[in-house]
C-alpha cells in the first residue's frame, strides 16, 4: 500500500518539479540565410520581382544550374488505337473472358456493363504497354462503379473494385 502512495505521489508531483528548473534558449549569433524582402502585400508581383527559393520554370535551360544537374524529360508520344482487349474475371464461377472492344463501344457481361472509350500505346514501342478509358456501371445502376485510364503493366495502380468481378487491360488492337 506504501508503495502505491509512493509511486501516485511521484507521478502527480513529477511534471510540478519538471517545472522548477528553467530552460535556456540561446539565440543564434548569425542567421545562415539571408532573406530578401518581400513586396507588401497590397501591391501585385511584377516579372522582375523574385520570390526567394523559387525560379522562373521557363527561365531554365537543360544542364547544370547553379551547381545542380536538371534533367531534360521527354515525354512519351501516344498513338491511338482503334479499340483494344479486355480481360473480364467472374470470381463466383472462375470464367475468364477476353473482349475485343472498339473505341466507344460498350457491351455486357453477367452484371457489369463495360465502355471503352479509348485505347492508347506508347508510339515508340506498340507492343509494351496500353492505356484505356473504362466506364465500368452495375446493369440497372446511374452510377459508374469505375470510370478512369487503366494501364496494362500496372493494373493494380487504378483497378477496379467490385466484389465479384476483376476488370484489366490486356492490349490495344488497330484490327
């Protein structure tokens, strides 16, 4: 019992002589970063004004700037296909199913409806990867139950989510 009063007395009085000791707070002798001024806030930035830490995007050439290597990105040119191939999974009766779809078509199976809207392949390599636009409905729903780009190597990155059927891309076709 002595120990119990003990040990709520040092739990309760802990934080009160935590308090008795006070703590030093030294200030830097120098900042390391300068600052300049900002323009008050009543008066708009003009294109000479600079705001500190940033840089005009346009302003930067590919290269070494400032002691830091930028990049050059290129982006990666899509053709359109003429429809594309999609795999249908009903988990309920294990029947797997290929569609061969054309872009705006939309068809049925078992209780989902399936639109294509359009089916894209990288224009340097067709045969590495598509990207297709799916609107995915319940029959008889307003609502989509998917409606997004799906991509072929990454299915798992915007997959469908229903409870009994698994929806992915296989490929774009130009037949």
């Amino acid at each position: 019992m002595n120990r119990l009063v003990l040990v709520l007395g040092l739990a309760l009085a802990g934080p009160a002589l935590a308090q008795l000791s006070a703590i030093e707070v030294t200030p830097l002798d120098e900042p390391a970063v300068t600052e300049q001024p900002l323009p008050p806030v009543d008066q708009p930035l003009t294109p000479d004004d600079t705001v500190p830490g940033f840089s005009d995007p346009q302003a930067q050439q590919p290269g070494f700037q400032d002691d830091v290597i930028v990049p050059v990105i290129e982006e990666e040119r899509a053709e359109t296909a003429k429809g594309g191939v999609v795999r249908v999974l009903d988990r309920v009766s294990g029947q797997l199913t290929d569609l061969e779809m054309v872009n705006g078509d939309h068809t049925t199976i078992g209780r989902i409806s399936i639109a294509l809207a359009e089916c894209r392949y990288p224009a340097d390599n067709p045969a590495s990867d598509a990207y297709a636009y799916l609107t995915i409905l319940n029959v008889g729903a307003d609502l989509p139950v998917f409606e997004g780009w799906m991509i072929a190597s990454s299915p798992a990155l915007n997959a469908l989510d229903h409870p009994r059927y698994d929806v992915w891309v296989m490929r774009c076709s130009n037949s």
